[in-house]
C-alpha cells in the first residue's frame, strides 16, 4: 500500500506500509518532502479485554509490551522500532518520538505463546532487529516479489470502464444505490477488482507454516464475531474457491495441515 497525503503548508507526505512474510515483520515508512520537518510520535493503545500491559524501552529507539487476554487466555509481547534519518529518535513512557527527522521507518513484529514456541518472547527482538538490518526498499522488494509470483499467475479482463478513474469507495456507492450503470456508465472492471481482492486475502491469508484463514480476515478486537474460529462448512470452502481454479494448490497446505 502507498498513500500519498498534502498538507496545508505544501508539506507532501509519502506514506508506505508492507507486510514482509520472510521476516514476519510489518514494516511502514513516512517520509515528507520537507528537510527536518519530520515530527511524530508512536504509540500503543491498550485493548480493555486484556490484563495490565507492561511496556518496556529497549534503549532509544525500540519498545516492547506485553500482556495476557483476561480468563488466561493467549499471552503475547510485541515490539515496534524507530529508524529515522536524520533527527533524533528517543523513548519516553510508553512512546517512541522522532523530533527533525527526513524519514522514519517503523520496524513491528509480535509473537503468543500459542503459536511462537518455548522462545516466543525473545523471538520478538530477533525478528525486529534482523529486519532492521535491512533497508525499507529491500523490505518491500522482498514483500512484492513473493507475493507477486502468485498473484501474476492469473489475470481478468472483463473489458474497459469509465468509472474506473473514480475511486473504489464511489464505484462501491454507485452499485449500493442501484445507479443504471448501463452503456457508458457500466464498470466491469470493477468485478475484475472484487475477483483480485479475493485472490489478495487468500494470498495473504493461507501461507505454508501458518493457520489457515477462519470466519475472520481482519480483526480489530480481541474477541472476534464468532469467537475467530474455524468450521468445516460452506465458510471455508468459500475461503478456498480461488485456490485450484487460479492456480495457487499450494494456499490449501495450511488447511489441509
């Protein structure tokens, strides 16, 4: 994902975030088209369905917290670190700040003690620090180039649309609201996009050496509508219609292991 925003001050902000699955870090980069402009601040909200949080500074520019769900459920520790270039990065409470900087690259990973192993909090800093070791460009060169090895193996083209210059979300509304989308104002493109987006979840979802997708694709909570879980019925299979007939077997190994 790329996201580019303009301020009042004509101060342009390129906004990048990807997930790299051969790290297992979610890596993101904001950079402004202004020397020493750069100020921000991250921090780590506290979900209310868990136990006291404990967060811990390791040195000036990476922090971890940690914590339980409540019943004595799923114990976790996450770590998130700053690069900047240029500027100064320092920890404060349960904040990480960047003060002058050109570009910041924020560097997150997170393990459980359900699925990490013996080792699942010290795992945290050595994934984290091993990403850093590598620049943002290489992080997401690496992200594009698994990903895409599956995704190109297949296209669709239903033909061309003129509200394909509109955004998603107005092209969304338009078929919500019943518009006549005939003639010039059909947008085939559109089923094109749904058909892609379908791929992408199951791309992104069904790895080998992962859990297989359940009931929930994103979750912002910690208890999910029907509990996150799995079931053998139509809700998987509709998960895995994609994976034979747009050659990609290799998605259905996480459930079938």
């Amino acid at each position: 994902m790329v996201m580019k925003l303009s301020s009042s001050d004509k101060a342009r902000i390129t906004f990048s975030v990807a997930a790299s699955r051969d790290t297992d870090v979610l890596a993101s980069t904001e950079k402004r088209n202004l020397s020493g402009f750069m100020a921000m601040m991250v921090k780590r909200g506290v979900p209310s369905e868990v136990d006291p949080i404990s967060f811990k500074s390791v040195g000036s520019d990476l922090m971890t917290f940690s914590g339980r769900a409540f019943d004595d459920g799923t114990a976790f520790t996450a770590g998130y670190k700053v690069l900047a270039e240029g500027g100064r990065v320092y920890t404060k409470g349960n904040r990480i700040h960047v003060e002058d900087a050109d570009e910041a690259v924020l560097i997150f990973s997170c393990a459980t003690d359900y699925y990490h192993g013996d080792a699942w909090k010290e795992s945290v800093l050595r994934t984290i620090n091993a990403a850093s070791e590598k620049s943002y460009a290489a992080l997401l060169e690496a992200h594009l180039t698994d990903y895409q090895e599956i995704f190109k193996r297949v296209d669709l083209s239903l033909g061309s649309s003129r509200p394909a210059a509109l955004p998603t979300d107005v092209r969304l509304e338009a078929l919500n609201d019943e518009f006549d989308l005939s003639g010039t104002d059909r947008d085939p493109q559109l089923y094109a996009l749904h058909f892609h987006f379908g791929r992408y979840l199951l791309i992104s979802s069904s790895r080998k050496g992962y859990f297989p997708p359940g009931y929930i694709y994103w979750c912002p909570d910690l208890f999910s509508e029907w509990f996150g879980g799995h079931a053998d019925d139509v809700n998987e299979q509709m998960n895995y219609w994609a994976a034979d007939v747009c050659n990609m077997p290799e998605m259905l190994e996480p459930f079938f292991d």
